[in-house]
C-alpha cells in the first residue's frame, strides 16, 4: 500500500467539480489580478476566523514581513520569536531590518515558552511574533498579557493553524495583527503561492493593504515606498471553495490524531499534548523518541514517509547571530519526527504507519 506524507491529489478528487469551476469562472472573466473574488476571500475569510479585516499577499513569509512594516518596526529594533519555527518566522523580521531574538519552546507543546519572554526583554524589544506550531495554538493568555504590560506588539504567526483556536477564540485574532500562509501543503492550501494579514485594527489593516499595493492610498495616490505582494484571482477562488470544506478537513486531521494517540498510546514515544480548551489542527502529527534517527530509517525501508519539521533550530540554522543555548529546541531536533496527517489517510494506511511503529520497538 502506498502512504504519501501528504495526498493533495486526494483532496483535489473530492471536490473536482467545484474547483473546476471556479478556476474556469476566472478565466472566463481574465480576472487573474484583483478583483471580486480576491475581495470575496478576504470577506470569507475574516468572517470565518471572526475578525475584521483580512488583507490577501503573496505568500506566509510576506504576511510577516508586511505586518512588521505596517506596525513600524525596523532598524535597531528586536522581535522575539520562538527559537523552533520555519526559518520565515526569524527571516521576516531580518528583512524588515530588525533583529530576532530566540526564545525557547515549551517541552509539552512545543510554542513559544511564555516564561522565556522576559528574560529576553530589551530598551528595543517592540514585539513578538507567537507561532502557532504545528496547528496548535501557542498560550495566547499569558502572551497577551505579557505584551500588555510590556507595550509590545503582537504579531500571530498562524501558517500552520488556520482554524485552531483556544476556548473558541480562533488563532489569529488575539493579537495585533496575524499572518497566513496559503502554500499548497498548509491545512488551507491554494494550488500556488498565498498569504494574507489579518486584523482587528482598521488602521493596521488599511496600513497592510497600502504596503502591499506600492504604497497607494487609492490608484496613483502614493503615500509611502510600498511594494508588491498580491493574492491572484485563481488562488482566492481556489481558496473560497476550500475554505468551505476547512471545518470538516480539520475533524478529518483530528480523528487521524486521536487514532494515532490510541495505536501508539503504549509505546515509549512522546505524542502531542494539547492543553485543555485548546484545539490542535495537527497541520502536523509529530512525535518524539530518542531513537528517532533508527525509527526514521526503519519506516522509510517498509515505505512509510516521515519528516523533520526542522532539522535545525533557528540559531544553530547559521544564518542569524549566534544565540543560546536552547536546550528545548535541540533536545526536539534531535527527537521529532513527522508521521503522515490528513483527511484523506484512510484507516488501512494509518493502522499500516502505526504497526511498522509497534515493530520498530518490539525489534
Ligand atoms: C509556511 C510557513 C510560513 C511561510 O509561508 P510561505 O507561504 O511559505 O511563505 C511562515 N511561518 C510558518 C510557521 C510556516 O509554517
């Protein structure tokens, strides 16, 4: 039986004719740039997190990039940030011209450590940037009161947590601004690049927006140096068509998760904690054991596809100042590993991932 990490083919069968119809409307219309259905999106979208305004991009990367501009964050300035996270995260903040500053990770849940904050605080500390790791959402409560007292902005990461949210808040409405990425794999994928920004804060959004669209306030009316990262018209109507299907797909991701925790309950694994009034959307399932490098090998030779989401934590990565030690976020490097998570992962292939687990530690 073959089991890919991910099957975006699958998804793409399941709902064929919808996709198919919508790609066809834009091409009829030529409306590949702007438009409706780009403003239909962000509609849809800012409806379905319950936040007010949400502003499409190029991509997640962008989002973070943009949302730091338009908060007016740059030079000289810090930001932190978890120091496990996809390198985006910390590569935003460098190319706004600040600097990131790592904080480690919780051993439980693997976001960014509240009680690391405050020992990383600086006269030019201005923000953090939370990610919500992994499709669970980071502790937004004592994060935003921190930043409270603190003055600092918040900026939500929330590329793998679309729909995730925390005593039904949903992530990405906590802070001041939040950022999403819409990269084919993301739980909420477009069939190319995408991203958005969003925000509570008209003023932030429309900030956003005039950074993205080459600083114009309205067409030939600019009032700063702005730039250019848009959302397609293919993409947004890609993306309207799935996002209708966004609640059923992450009950889909939390049923594989919840049989993985049964079938693999007994074995000396770590398996993902979830805090209780948190919902996890298991953009990935990962696990953790001290002989991960042996268990990788041994299900890659019965073919079963397993990750590192990453192999490196960001300041042992080369690119940034040197910092740390982290001993969280390298103890993780070390020991997680990635098992395939998706709606369509049918019982035979998941119980097929799960067996070839039991081998490996009954060997
Ligand atoms: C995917 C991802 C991004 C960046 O998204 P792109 O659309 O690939 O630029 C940012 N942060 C995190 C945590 C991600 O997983």
């Amino acid at each position: 039986m073959s089991i890919p990490f991910v099957d975006l083919g699958a998804q793409y069968q399941s709902i064929k004719k919808e996709i198919d119809q919508a790609i066809s409307g834009v091409l009829q219309d030529s409306a590949f740039i702007g438009g409706k259905r780009v403003a239909a999106f962000e509609e849809e979208f800012a409806a379905y997190l319950g936040a007010s305004h949400c502003v499409g991009c190029a991509n997640g990367t962008d989002a973070i990039e943009i949302a730091l501009e338009a908060l007016g964050i740059g030079e000289g300035d810090e930001v932190l940030v978890p120091a496990y996270t996809w390198i985006s995260t910390a590569n935003s903040v460098c190319r706004v011209g600040a600097k990131p500053i790592f904080v480690d990770v919780d051993p439980d849940f693997y976001t960014i450590d509240p009680n690391g904050l405050k020992a990383k605080i600086t006269s030019a500390t201005k923000a953090i940037i939370p990610v919500h790791f992994y499709g669970l959402p980071a502790d937004m409560r004592s994060i935003m009161t921190f930043a409270q007292e603190h003055k600092l902005f918040v900026i939500e990461d929330c590329a793998q947590a679309h729909g995730a949210s925390i005593e039904g808040k949903k992530a990405g409405t906590f802070g001041d601004v939040s950022t999403f990425s819409f990269y084919p794999g993301k739980n909420l994928g477009a069939y190319g690049d995408g991203g958005a920004m969003v925000s509570n804060d008209e003023t932030i959004a429309a900030r956003c927006r005039m950074i993205a669209r080459q600083g114009q306030r309205k067409k030939h009316d600019h009032v700063m140096v702005g730039r250019n990262s848009r959302l397609d018209g293919l993409q947004a109507a890609i993306l309207s068509v799935k996002l209708k299907y966004l609640d059923q797909w992450i009950a889909g991701r939390q049923q594989v998760a919840n049989t993985y925790n049964e079938l693999l309950s007994d074995l000396p694994l770590s398996l993902p904690q979830v805090p209780e009034s948190f919902a996890h959307v298991y953009h990935l399932y990962v696990i953790q054991t001290d002989r991960r490098d042996d268990l990788k090998a041994y299900l890659g030779e019965r073919g079963i596809p397993s990750l590192l989401h990453y192999p490196k934590p960001l300041h042992q990565v080369g690119v940034f100042d040197p910092q740390g030690p982290f001993t969280v976020s390298e103890s993780m490097s070390q020991n997680i590993l990635s098992l395939p998570v998706y709606p369509e992962l049918t019982n035979a292939q998941q119980n097929e991932v799960a067996e070839a687990i039991r081998s490996f530690f009954k060997d």
